[in-house]
C-alpha cells in the first residue's frame, strides 16, 4: 500500500505510472540501420528528408512524405496532433536535415529582413546571437509537440565527429549530427554500428529502463519484446486545440489586462504554447478558469484594471 503524504492545499499529487509512448533518436553513419529499425515498428508515417526511404519501399509497408522544408514537418506534425488517423509510429528521417532546412528557412528570412545588420552579406547571411533566439524557438516548438504527439516517434541522425572544448579541432568520439539539445529532449538514445556484420546498438539513454544497457544486437523484434507490443501498437487519440469560442475569451483577458505581446508568449511558453492558437483545450480552460478567478476576487484595494492586470499576468506567469 502506498502511503500518500500531500496535505490539503498541497500542489503536489500522488505519482501515477504511465504508459508513455515511445520517443526514440537513433543515429549512426549511412548503412547502420537506422531507417531499417525505425520502419519497422507498427504502422509507420515516414517524413523523408532525403530519400532514403523510397528504397524499402517493396519490403516494408508504410505511408511516405517526401519533405524538403521546415515548415511541411511543422504542418504535417500538426495535423497528425489534431486528426483522427491510422498511424501508430511517426518517422523523421533525419532530423539533421530539418535543423539544416530551418537554418535555411529563417537565413533567407533575415537576408530580406535584416539589410542593416552585421550579419548581412552580399551573397548570404551570418546568423547573430540573438538571430539564434528565434531559430531555437521554432526548433522547440517542433519538439514540443513531437513530445506531445501520441504516437510512437522515431528521429534517425547522421553520426559526425564530436570535437573537445578545448584545442583545435579535437577529435574526442563521435556523435549525432543535429541541434545539441536534441538528447535531452528524448527518453531513449541508440546510436547505431556494424560489427562485422551485425546491426548493433550502443544504448546511451533509455528512460524506460527496459532495454538492454550498453551495447547489444539490435532488431525490431528486441524492442517489440522489451516495451511491448500493445503498448508500441495501440492507437494514437488527437489532441483536441483551444475552440475558437475560447481563444476570444483569452484574447479579451489579454486586451482588458494590457499585457504586451512579449509577456503574452512568455507566459504561454510554460504551457507548452508559443501561440494562443497552440492551446490545448484542456490547457485553455485551465488558463480561462484561473483569470475568471483572479478577475472575481478583484477588490477594491486597487482600480478593477490594475488589479486584472496584476492577476492576470500573476496566472499566466505561473503555468499552474
């Protein structure tokens, strides 16, 4: 029996387990199987960045996109969060070619936009520091809903070399090829090898200490056996998006507070969201409630705007 010690009033609640799906980078050089293994697990969607999957496409079955920019991952991530469908598994291959796509993306962006700035050139431009703010925001957002995704997400990366802080160009080991906060963002890391033959995996991070530590022989059916298949294979259920109804209670919140949009996204950010429009509905209703409240017990110790401004920015700030 488990002994539950949270009080009346506590923000804290009794932990539950979970059965998360599974959220998996692999990566290796060319020819280690990473999009052999991703493929495999149950009714795969495959973005493909660079072609690779057309050439299993007469021994495994699933559905392809071929994609060569930022924005058609964004929308097609979307619109897997947000609709009923059949897939179980969803398949970037690789993700080193969105973050390249990205960079890209938002390169030609501030080649138009910033003609004054340092990082403007004839011919190209070289992104500033806070130009980087704005490219790992977007990078963040993908991996936001990648994350809340309820289905099986498989990222593949080319391998490169990995070179120490200190000393030019030392080389220390290998590692993924990608946005450095990529590992941190994932329950379970693989890089992928062959050894004189087999297709193996050295396991570097796997949060549902179910598969085999350190380097074992890697397939499908191992991973299948280890996580299981009713949990790898059960149906993904859409997340539902703030209603419009609710996005004009919010923006009226908003507009009676004052608050500026620069607040307005950072007290978003803490429920996951850079956009009203990337609510959740649970999330919405969370927000709506908490302001009503604030706006309800508004008293006369303060004008009713200073006060509404105070709670409301005090709600959104705290995520709750």
């Amino acid at each position: 029996m488990t002994l539950s010690i949270t009080g009346s009033g506590s923000p804290f609640t009794p932990a539950k387990s979970t059965s998360r799906r599974l959220k998996m980078l692999v990566y290796g050089e060319s020819g280690s199987g990473k999009t052999t293994l991703a493929i495999q697990h149950p009714a795969p969607a495959v973005i493909d960045m660079e072609g690779g999957a057309e050439h299993y496409g007469g021994d495994f079955t699933f559905d392809v996109l071929k994609a060569t920019t930022a924005d058609e991952i964004a929308e097609t991530v979307d619109w897997l969060l947000t609709h009923e469908h059949g897939y179980r598994t969803l398949v970037i291959d690789p993700i080193t070619v969105y973050w390249e796509s990205l960079q890209a993306k938002w390169s030609e962006i501030f080649m138009r936009r910033n003609k004054g700035s340092k990082g403007h050139r004839l011919e190209f431009y070289s992104f500033q520091a806070r130009d980087w703010m704005t490219i790992k925001a977007e990078w963040k957002e993908l991996i936001r809903k990648l994350i809340a995704l309820d289905m099986n997400v498989i990222v593949t990366a080319r391998k490169k070399a990995h070179y120490a802080d200190h000393g030019f160009m030392k080389s220390v080991g290998e590692t993924f090829d990608g946005e450095k906060s990529l590992p941190y963002m994932f329950d379970t890391i693989l890089h992928l090898y062959r050894d004189d033959g087999r297709f193996m995996a050295e396991n570097l991070k796997d949060r549902t200490n179910k598969l085999p530590r350190g380097q074992f022989e890697v397939s499908y059916q191992i991973l299948e056996d280890r996580l299981g298949e009713e949990s790898l294979g059960r149906k993904a259920v859409p997340v539902q998006m703030v209603a419009p109804d609710k996005l004009e209670i919010l923006r009226h919140f908003i507009a009676a507070s004052g608050m500026k949009q620069e607040t307005v996204k950072e007290r978003l950010a803490a429920y996951g969201a850079a956009r009203l429009e990337d609510l959740t509905a649970e999330n919405a209703d969370l927000i709506i409630t908490k302001l009503q409240a604030a706006d309800s017990t508004s008293t006369t110790a303060a004008t009713p705007q200073t006060k509404e401004t105070e709670d409301a920015e005090n709600q959104l700030r705290s995520g709750e």
